[in-house]
C-alpha cells in the first residue's frame, strides 16, 4: 500500500512529498533540489512539494525621496 507524508529536506530545507511504495521507489531517494541522498526507512519515491503557499519573502525598503 502506498503512502505519502511531507516534510523539509534534512539538508537545503526544501518542502518535500515523500511517497512511500509508489513506483519509482528507491531506497536511496536524493532531493530534488540540492541532488543530497535523503534517509528513509522505507523505499521513497521524493518530490518537491508545491501543494502549500510559500512563505512571503520580505521586502526591499523603497525610499520616497
């Protein structure tokens, strides 16, 4: 049965689906973004997770001069 959890990358800190017995699978899933091998338990299948909003990036001060 597959299963899916979410979770930050150990390493860069990127949000990240960890789909579990999907095809694709491996035991020795590397994150998307900074291609690091990731610990898992069980084999993972790893994807980038776009389903929540990021947070707001602050803004530049604008000068009104």
């Amino acid at each position: 049965m597959a299963t899916a959890w979410f979770g930050p990358c150990p390493h860069c800190n990127i949000a990240l689906s960890y789909l579990q017995g999907v095809t694709g699978s491996t035991m020795t899933p590397k994150c998307p973004r900074c291609r690091e091998l990731v610990t898992v338990t069980r084999a993972t299948f790893l994807m980038a997770d776009h389903s929540r909003p990021a947070p707001p990036r602050p803004r530049k001060p604008t000068s009104l001069t």
